[in-house]
C-alpha cells in the first residue's frame, strides 16, 4: 500500500510555469575545454535578438565539456582563416578557435564558418549552412552541434527539444501546459492546455509526437499526440491506472503500466492494432518502465523486495532481476543510449538525488547536488541529464553533465516546471 500511494502521488503532482524557460550557469566543469568563439563578420542587416556567435557560445557552456573565451578578453575578431593567428589564442590558452560569416540574401541567411585547433594550426571543421531569417538560432544551434562533433567525436544535442509540464494558477483556478522549447529553454511553444493534470510527456523516436498522460476525463488517460497536426489519438483509457508511457525503439508500441487487471504491471501496447502484451505479473505494483540501449530488455520500478526499487527484465517473459540496493527508494529508471549507465531517482536518508549505476560494475554514483530531485531524462548522446527540482520553494529544470560536474538550470519566467523529456536527434 505504500507503494501504491506513491505512485497515485506520482501521478497527481503536476507542475508549473508559462512563459519562456530562463537560464542560470550554476556550476561548471573544472576540466573544461577552452574554446574562443568569435563573434562572426556579417554582411547586410540581421534580425534583431541574440546573435548566432553568442547562442554557440551559450550551447558550449551548457554542455559543461567547454569553457568559452569572453570576447573582450580577445586580441582580435577574424573571420576567415587568413586573419587567425595562432600564437595570439595559444597566448589566451585556448585550445581551439571558432570564426565565420554571416550573409543575409533576403530572407535567407548563410554562414560559413570555421574551427582550428590551436596548437596543430589546423583547420579540423569548415562548412556553410543556412537558414531562413526566422531560423536564425537553428542556424546557431546547427552550428554548436557540428563543433561539437568535431571536437568531441559524438553528436551534439543543441537542436533538440525539451518537453515539461507548466502550471499557471489564477485565483482559484489552475491551467496545465504541456510545452516544447529549445533545450536552452527559448521559443517554448504550448502543444496543450487543460484545467487537469498532464504529466509523463515521452517523445517518439522521430520527434514528431509526444505520448503521455492527461486527467482532463477526470482519470488517468494515455494520450499520443503528433505535434505537426496537434491531433491527438486516446490510446489507452481501460479501468483503473493508465500511467507512465514510454516509447519502443521502432516506434511501434507503448510500455505502459495498467491496473486493468486490479494491479498495476507493465504492459506493451500494438499502436498500429491496440492489443496489449502483459510483460510482468506479480502481486507487488510494477511500473515506470523503459526500453533498455538495446531495445530488447526493459527496466522498471518495482516494490516486490518491499519498497520501490530498480529491476531489469533481460527480454519479456524473463525473470526480472534487481539491480538497486543500498538505499529504501530507487525508481524512475533512465538509460542512457549506449548500455554504459541507468539514471534514477535515489534516496539517501530523507534526501532524493539522482544517482547513476555502472551496468557492467554496478558502481553507484550520486549525480546531483540539490535536493527533492525527479523525473531524469537523459540527452540522446548520453553526455548530459535533465531532471526536475526545487529551488527557494519553486519547481525548475536542471541540466547536468553525466558525471555531476557541471550544471544549469532552467527555471520558469513564472510559476514552476516538472516532467522533463529530451527529445531524440533528427535526423
């Protein structure tokens, strides 16, 4: 019973916030890699707003893998690869140097940029890529990603989305939002609306819908929701519990956790035809489930050894195994995309953090420095988390590098924010 109520809490707390996300640089990594962005030549008149040298410099800083040089602090402002002189940046100590152009062609804007390492005096990125006026921060983020992938050899993240829950209260009236912004937080567009909870947002792998979970039929009902059309599709309202969607790998089915039977298991639902596979049967409540790296296996949260904790189902019908010990609370289980760790939420004494297991050593790691933290969702390259906590009495996001040692945070312009969900890369 205790598990039970913990999971109807799960479901009823929502979240909160309207407007845009803001962003706060709370801690960085010391081991950062110096990098000068320089503010790009432009050529004929761009839109008003941030410019797309200090959007890359921004994305750089997020990820806590980079350290960009203030422009100030520069002795110079090249734009192509004639006017870099490597001595002046090798003075400033920076490893690599990043230069481009802008061209504004009426509605169309060009850059062609440029990243050196310093100290070999080589050119290890030059490319052009465009985008319409509106576009621009697209264009930006384009940018820190293939900078990113240069230096790092792994796919930036830059350009995908976040999903969350937002709570407007007036009066007596409260109003939810399911939201989708840039993972900076900016140009946060509302997808749905309700005076009821929505809660468990989960992307496809495409990016192009969003599962989850509205009350707005006064219980639990699953929801997929094609974000070009904002059609919408009920696709799981049977008796009792309809909670916590996640995706399968193809695209195809639904993890769910049901009651229908009178217990909450997991389940694996058909979209194309609706029919429903039982994955786990067992008197303790299961739920929370996700697809492991490899799409075969299935992580959820389970009370059977008697309290919420970790297992992991090798394939379905398996026998699962457990995989948490050490504290009374593990759940929420979130893999990363190369089978190397699982994030989720972990109690040590009264306090909840997110932790991270190595699944070949089974070493425990805790992540986060804060305290009441929920709801991870891992970056599809792995290398950092979002997650939900408290900050002076209010919900907001916080974004952490994999191994704890940057983060920043994104609270609301107004009100408080829950559910995170990192959207996949599109390809």
């Amino acid at each position: 019973m205790a598990l039970f109520s913990w999971l109807m809490v799960m479901l009823l707390v929502a979240s909160t916030a309207r407007a845009e996300l803001l962003i706060r640089i709370t801690e960085g990594a010391d081991a950062a890699i110096p990098i000068a962005v320089v503010p790009f030549a432009e050529s004929g008149a761009m839109p008003a707003g941030d410019k797309v040298s200090s959007v890359v410099q921004a994305d750089l800083t997020m990820s806590g893998e980079f350290r960009p040089l203030e422009p100030s602090k520069m002795l110079s402002l090249p734009s192509k690869r004639s006017e870099v002189y490597f001595r002046d940046w090798r003075l400033l100590g920076q490893r690599y140097v990043l230069v481009g152009e802008l061209t504004r062609n009426g509605e169309r804007i060009q850059a062609r940029y440029e990243l050196f390492d310093v100290n070999r005096e080589q050119r290890i990125l030059g490319e052009t890529a465009g985008a319409s006026v509106s576009g621009i921060r697209s264009l930006a983020h384009h940018i820190s990603d293939r900078v990113y992938e240069a230096i790092t050899g792994e796919p930036g993240v830059f350009s995908t989305k976040l999903a969350y829950i937002t709570l407007a209260i007036n009066g007596n009236e409260s109003v939810y939002r399911l939201q989708v912004s840039d993972i900076d937080g900016q140009r946060s567009k509302v997808r749905l609306e309700s005076r009821e909870p929505i809660l468990s947002p989960a992307w496809s792998p495409d990016g192009k819908k969003l599962a989850y979970v509205s009350f707005e039929t006064g219980k639990p009902v699953i929801f997929v929701h094609e974000l070009a059309t904002g059609e919408r599709t009920k696709v799981a309202d049977f008796p009792g519990l309809n909670s916590a969607p996640a995706w399968s790998p193809d695209g195809q089915s639904l993890l769910m956790t049901l009651s229908r039977d009178g217990n909450a298991e997991i389940y694996q639902m058909n979209l194309a035809s609706g029919n429903t596979t039982k994955l786990t049967n067992h008197w303790a409540i299961d739920t929370e489930a996700a697809w492991d790296h490899a799409g075969r296996g299935v992580f959820f949260t389970s009370d059977r050894s008697g309290g919420p904790q970790i297992y992991h189902m090798e394939r379905p019908g398996a026998e699962p195994r457990r995989i948490t010990f050490g504290s009374r609370y593990n759940a929420r289980a979130r893999p990363d995309s190369k089978g190397e760790y699982v994030y989720y939420v972990h109690q040590r004494e009264s306090t909840f953090h997110i932790a991270r297991r190595n699944l070949k050593t089974d070493e425990e790691t805790i992540i986060t420095r804060t305290g009441s933290d929920e709801s991870p969702s891992v970056s599809p390259n792995g290398r950092m988390l979002i997650y939900a906590t408290q900050q002076g009495g209010k919900g907001v996001l916080t974004v952490v590098s994999a191994d704890g040692g940057a983060a920043y945070s994104l609270p609301a312009s107004e009100g408080e924010v829950r559910e995170p969900a990192w959207g996949p890369i599109s390809r």
